[in-house]
C-alpha cells in the first residue's frame, strides 16, 4: 500500500521534470506550452509530448487559445481539480496548550483547500491517538462530499525528531517517549485504503508556504520554516532537506544528565533562564512562563493581563498576552519583545548558517503580529552578518494555522505528479 515511499531519493529526470511542469500549470493556472517551455527551460517538443500524457491521464485539459505575437494562436493548458484530491493532518504541536489542535484539510491537485476539519490534541495513549485521527480524516471526508475513490493519499506532519528508520517521533527532550508513526499509517491505510507519508511539520510547512502560500516571491529556493523556536523546515535550492535519518531541523539540544540531574525536581537546563539559547522554551515561546515570574518578582506590576486573569497567575495564556498587548498594554508588549528576541538570536545563527533567501516564522506565534516581528526582525539584524541579512526576508506565514496540514497536502500532490507516466 505504501506507494509513497519512505525512501527519500533523489528524484529522476522524468519525475523531476513531470514537477517541474506540472507545478508550472498549477501556478500559472492557464498557460501555452510555449511559456511552460521558456519558464522550465525544456524544449517544446519535450514539453508537448509530456504535456499529451497529462491529457490522456485526464490531469491536464486544454481550453481556449491565447492572444497570439504571430503565427498560429497556443492552446491554453489547465489542471482538472478534479482529477484527485489529497488530504494533509496536522498531528499538533508536541507541548499541549489551551489551543492545541490537530488539523486535517482536504486539497484538490491545485492546493486549494476544499474542506477543513480541527479536533482539540489532548494527552493520550497512542492508539487513543490513533483513533482520533482516523476519525477525524473520516469526519473531513464526509464533510468535504468528496467520493474516498478520489482521494489520492493522506500526508501527516508530525512533531519531534524523525526517525526514518525505526519509523518513529520523539518528543521533545522535557517529555521524552516516542511515537510509532508507522503504526499510524497502517491503521490510516487499512481503514481508508489510501497511501500515505509522514515529514517532520516544520519541512510539510516550509513545502506548504513554497507551494501555496502568498508571502514569497517566485524563484525563492532557500527557504526556512521556523515552527515556534522548536524547529525549523529546510528547503535548500528548492528541495526538502531531510538529513540522515530523517530528523534534520530539530532547534534544540539535548542535554547530557548526571544520575544527579535525573532526579533533581528541576534540571538546570529546563528553567527559564538557563543561559542556552540553543534550547526552546516551549511552542508558546515562553511567553506566558516570563509573564508569571516577572509578576512573582514584582508584586506591585500593573497590567491588563492581571485584570484579565483576575490575579490567578496560573490562568495567563499566550492568547491573553497577545490581547492585552493589542490593547496597548506596556508590560504585555514587554514580554512579547523579549521572546521575539530570543527567537532572533536563533534565527540569526540560521541565518548566517544558510544564508535563505526567506525566513517564515510560524506554529501559532505569528499571532502576536507585529510586537513580535519587529522585535525579531531587530535582533536578527543585530546578530546577522551584513551578507546574509540584506537578502533575507524575515515574515509571518501566510497560511496561518494551516501551514502544516496544507504543506502535507501538498506533499502528496508532488508525489502525484512525479509519479505520472
């Protein structure tokens, strides 16, 4: 059942060029053979016996012609959305928050979402786990009126480092264990008989922001998906880099214990200022952690954010924060700063790292809108070498919190085209 394969080769020249022209049809939406041939570079008849396949396949249809410079008038070339559909899972963020979700969309092969379906993420075991997103997908499906026949595959983005060989997730090092994502396959394949493929969300976002997001311009190839300042999405002249074993990306370290350390309440590395910022504070950026201790250390702070949790520290949000910095509240504004520039000196290193054309920061904290932005933007210029910095665009996603479960989608849209013949 597993068509689309674990395996992550490199592409041959065919499917690389089904792709190439494929997604040239998908972006341009109506375009001549002769465009397809100028932008991809191939030759046209290379590109006309490619493109006679697509019709016989029922992918690709002609409509009217062009205006034409002289000579006879092209036919205009566009995709059949209803050739078939695929569906993207969102698998959640890995530290559970008020708001965590998981997240299934159902795209047609222009990545257009034709129905979405949420579901709360609530701590479970894994085969409750499981159970929840098969019903989800089963909710999407007969929300969306869409025939299961049509529906190509199933792509999951899924949080923690990859093991590709064992076919496992990690959590994050403060909650440990692991996740069996092929048992989540099987269980997806065996009840909806379709394919399916598992990536890191972090790289399913940065595909989803190249492949159907508005915030980059064309021709970008170089692009990092910041999920929060857990990890981080890698495209790299136009492709996924995954790493060895699957688990590239990964912002954080993990740190070596003493028997010591395992059995101390609260390691060095795990409190807010640790002085590492190699480690994430959590998918919230920690925002809500720095607001309770700054009000613990300062007992006569003022703020909307007291008034809004009436005093009981332990009801801030990330969500509150963000309110009561939209309404102008100084100190909420403040903690906002402050987690903008930590998630900067990371993004600046990254920078400097790989010099991207474009930087998408994403998984939720993009809410914080400008506050954050600026604050990040600053420090990466601060901390960025000139070189690297006067190219690099530094934005929130444009898919908001979609970008994982769009950019699985569309991971099963490429392998569609790659793979027709």
């Amino acid at each position: 059942m597993r068509e689309f394969t674990e395996k992550e080769d490199r592409l041959t020249e065919k499917e690389r060029r089904n792709l190439d022209i494929l997604d040239t049809i998908r972006r341009k939406r109506e375009v001549s053979r002769a465009d397809i041939s100028k932008l991809t570079g191939l030759n046209i008849v290379t590109v006309s016996n490619y493109v006679n396949t697509y019709i016989k396949k029922g992918l690709v249809y002609e409509m009217g012609l062009d205006i034409s410079t002289g000579g006879r008038r092209p036919e205009l070339l566009r995709l059949n959305k209803e050739y078939g559909y695929s569906i993207g899972v969102d698998l959640g963020a890995p530290h559970i928050v008020e708001d965590t979700v998981l997240t299934a969309c159902l795209l047609d092969v222009t990545s257009k979402v034709v129905a979405k379906e949420v579901v709360k993420k609530c701590e479970e075991p894994q085969d409750k786990f499981i159970e929840r997103v098969n019903d989800l997908i089963e909710r999407l499906v007969k929300k969306s009126g869409i025939e299961k026949e049509k529906i190509k595959g199933v792509g999951f983005g899924i949080w923690g480092p990859l093991d590709r060989y064992k076919g496992t997730a990690r959590y994050a090092v403060e909650k440990g264990g692991t996740f069996s994502y092929i048992a989540l396959q099987k269980s997806v394949e065996d009840k909806f008989n379709m394919h399916s493929v598992v990536e890191h969300d972090s790289m399913v976002a940065a595909l989803g922001e190249k492949w159907a997001g508005i915030g980059l311009e064309e021709g970008v190839e170089n692009i990092l998906f910041v999920c929060s300042d857990s990890s981080v999405g890698l495209i790299i002249k136009g492709e996924l880099y995954y790493g060895a074993t699957k688990g590239a990306g990964e912002l954080n370290i993990n740190p070596p214990m003493t028997e010591e350390e395992i059995v101390a309440p609260v390691r060095c590395w795990e409190g807010y200022q640790h002085g590492c910022c190699l480690r994430s504070r959590g998918i919230d950026l920690g925002i809500p952690t720095y607001s309770k201790i700054y009000f613990q250390r300062n007992k006569d702070a003022k703020s909307k954010i007291l008034d809004m949790v009436k005093g009981n520290l332990d009801k801030i949000t990330f969500d509150i924060v963000i309110k009561a910095a939209k309404d102008g509240d100084k100190l909420a504004v403040k903690f906002i700063q402050e987690a903008g520039a930590y998630l900067g000196a990371k993004i600046a290193y990254l920078v400097n790292l790989f010099n991207p054309e474009a930087v998408v920061i994403g998984r939720g904290v993009e809410k914080a809108g400008e506050t954050l932005m600026e604050a990040v933007k600053k420090t990466v210029k601060m901390w960025g070498y000139e070189e690297a910095v006067k190219v690099v665009k530094v934005i929130p996603t444009s898919l908001g919190e979609n970008a994982v479960a769009v950019g699985a989608g569309a991971l099963v849209v490429q392998k569609i085209f790659t793979k027709i013949s």
